[in-house]
C-alpha cells in the first residue's frame, strides 16, 4: 500500500485499547509508530492471556516497534526526552495529571518540541467534576447513552465489541491527522485532546438528533424499526439479515422472493409507515416463512430479486465469504516468535492498491537495539 504518512514519527505510551488503537490507525498509513512500554510487563494488555503476547494485545499493536523506558530513571527520561525531540507525534491515555508526573506532560514535550503534535485521550475529559473517575468501554457507552441502545430490555446484559475503546481512538487519529496538516501551513503542532465520553457521544449522533430535534428517547428497537432491518432465522438454524429501508422496489422484491406478490397490499404493510408501525406482525409473518428454507436457499432468492441481505456469519464463514477473498481482507506476517501472524487488512486503499503488507505485533522491547542504544551512546559521548 501507498505509506501516506511515510517520514511521520509517533510515539506511542498506549496501554489497553484508545492509545494503542490511535497508533495502530496512523501505523496502517505508513506512520513509524514507536511503542514505548514499562521494562518487563509492558502494555498491560499483553499478559491478558497468559505470557506477554495475549490476543487482545494484538488486536491493536500492529505495523509497530517497541521499546522499553522507566521514566523514573533518569538515565531512561533523557532517552525519552531525545525521542521526543525528533517525533512528529506523541500520544498518550494516562489518567489525566498522570502524564505531568512521569515527566511527559504536553507543556514540557512541547517546549523540547514545538513541532509535535500532543495527543491526549482520557476517559471523561481533562477538567470536570468526572476527568478522575476510572473508566473503561462499558462505562463510556453507558454514559453516552449509546448503551441503552444495544441492551434488549426482556435480558438486559452488555453485548458486543468494544465499541467506545475503538472509536475514541479513531477519533484521535482522526483529530491528530487534522493537526498535521494544520502543522504543514504553520510549523507548530497542537495539543489534541479526546475523551471516550465525548467521542461516544458523537458516534451516537443519530440519538442526539433526534431527542434535540423532536425530543424523542430512543429505544433499542428505534433505529430498526425505521431502517426495517430484521435478523430471521432460517430452517437450517443459520440466520440472515434484511435491511429493507423503504424504496418500494425492494420491498416487491421481498414479496417476489417469498412467493407471496400480493404481500404488501396488506394495509398493515402498504406503506412505510404501516410497515414501521406494524413490524411486529411483519416479523412473525417473515419469521415463519423464512424457517421453511436453509439459508443458502434464501440467500439466492433475495439476490435474484436485489433484495438487500446478507447471512448473519460468524467470524470464521465471514472470512470464507466469496467477497471477502476477493477483497483480500485477511493478510499475514511472519509471527515474531515463530508461525505465521493473521489479522484484517486496513479498510483503506489509495489509488487501488490495498494495504497487504502488514506486520506483526512486536514482542517486548524489540527494538531497544535498534532505537535506543544509538541515542544512549549519543548522550555518553561515544
């Protein structure tokens, strides 16, 4: 892939997820991103699952070196100090004060370096009766209301990814490659400053609108009712997903594909809003004719009708997927301490060409040779 951040320097002191994540989307541009971790333990993340290498660690470490300081030691803050000095980036999501107290505050990074850009991810923001509180995925959804919306009420527990971490560190590269350009017209960075709580709270827009707009809560069942999407069940006990919205050719189509053509001039599902205010009986309705074909079955009936669909895969047949291999989303790498890595490409192509070469996550401290012995034997006078 075209490195469009090719000659950019990051320095990363990520630990768990936002940090890490903001380095691994600048990393998959082409970036150098340095990871700096404690000596021995590193990202905490690494030991999530036994050694130093968990797969959680991995998720968000790739296209990365690491080196390990103790910015307690002074002979490890000079070194640190001299990285900083030739970095274009720095980011760190340390409680807030945490970073001041390790010697990497924004003020001193950016008085050894006017040129960096600073960035700094918290969980409730830097100021504020909450920037002390603790706070992990779960509590960021919560508390941007986005959690209200994927928890069914009839059996109320937290499910899926972890949304909040993710996207508040999509945020922060997204906010950080705005002060680079920005850094291209004046030659001075910016200090950059997201927290999980207001990167969630715009990721959830849509909810934000409409109470602002109509002053309307939205449930869980909000959004689906008005795109008309469904999760149905099939008779081979797989399950496919129909995201119908409202164009009335996809909907003859659905009647065509369930060999029901008068279907829809029912009154209950004549109209968009009849089919909004009615889903309930659709989905009874759509329930039991779709449980009398597998899903290989309906998948062709839908795709001869342009009826927008897709199996509900799990992780392994969504990799399987016909279209998935053409778009050649799973790459690999050598794995660092033997074997082949495997991981999900970057989304992003430039100018048609994917970005395939990937490497793996780096073990411990894997380029203190590399990195830090030169800037060591600099300082000694050597």
């Amino acid at each position: 892939m075209h490195k469009v951040l090719s000659g950019i320097k990051v320095l990363e002191q990520g630990t768990f997820i936002t940090g890490p994540a903001a380095g691994m989307f600048l990393a998959d541009l082409g970036a150098e991103v340095i990871k700096i971790e404690q000596p021995g333990s590193g990202d905490p993340f690494r030991a999530f699952r036994g050694g130093l290498y968990s797969t959680h660690f991995q998720t968000y470490n790739r296209n990365k070196r690491s080196v390990t300081l103790n910015p307690k030691l002074p002979a490890d803050a000079a070194v640190f100090d001299e990285l900083v000095k030739d970095a274009d980036v720095y980011i760190q999501n340390f409680r807030p004060g945490a970073a001041d107290r390790l010697g990497a505050g924004e003020a001193k990074l950016r008085g050894l370096n006017p040129r960096l850009v600073y960035c700094a991810i918290s969980g409730f923001g830097q100021t504020g009766p909450a920037a002390g509180r603790p706070a992990y995925d779960t509590v960021a959804q919560a508390a941007s209301g986005f959690l209200k919306l994927l928890v069914n009420p009839a059996n109320p527990r937290v499910v899926g990814p972890a949304v909040a971490d993710a996207m508040t560190g999509f945020y922060a590269a997204y906010g950080i490659l705005g002060a680079l350009v920005e850094r291209g017209r004046t030659g001075v960075g910016r200090k950059v400053e997201v927290s999980m709580l207001e990167a969630m709270c715009h990721f959830n827009l849509d909810a934000f609108t409409h109470y602002f707009s109509q002053s309307e809560i939205m449930g869980p069942f909000s959004r689906p009712s008005v795109s008309q999407s469904y999760v149905l069940e099939c008779g081979d006990g797989k399950w496919i997903a129909l995201h119908m919205s409202s164009p009335e050719k996809f909907w003859q189509g659905l009647a065509n594909a369930i060999e029901r053509p008068t279907l829809f001039e029912d009154p209950r599902f004549a109209s968009r809003e009849g089919r909004i205010q009615h889903q309930e009986d659709l989905i009874a309705l759509l329930g039991g004719l779709f449980r009398q074909h597998d899903r290989a079955t309906w998948c062709a009936r839908l795709e001869a009708q342009d009826v927008p669909h897709a199996p509900m895969y799990d992780t392994q047949e969504a990799m399987a997927d016909p279209q998935a291999r053409h778009l050649q989303l799973e790459v690999s790498a050598p794995h660092p301490e033997g074997g082949t890595w495997r991981t999900v490409r970057s989304p992003v192509s430039f100018d048609g060409e994917r970005a395939l070469d990937v490497t793996a996550p780096p073990v411990l401290g894997a380029d203190n040779d590399a990195i830090l012995e030169p800037i060591r034997r600099r300082l000694r006078g050597e």
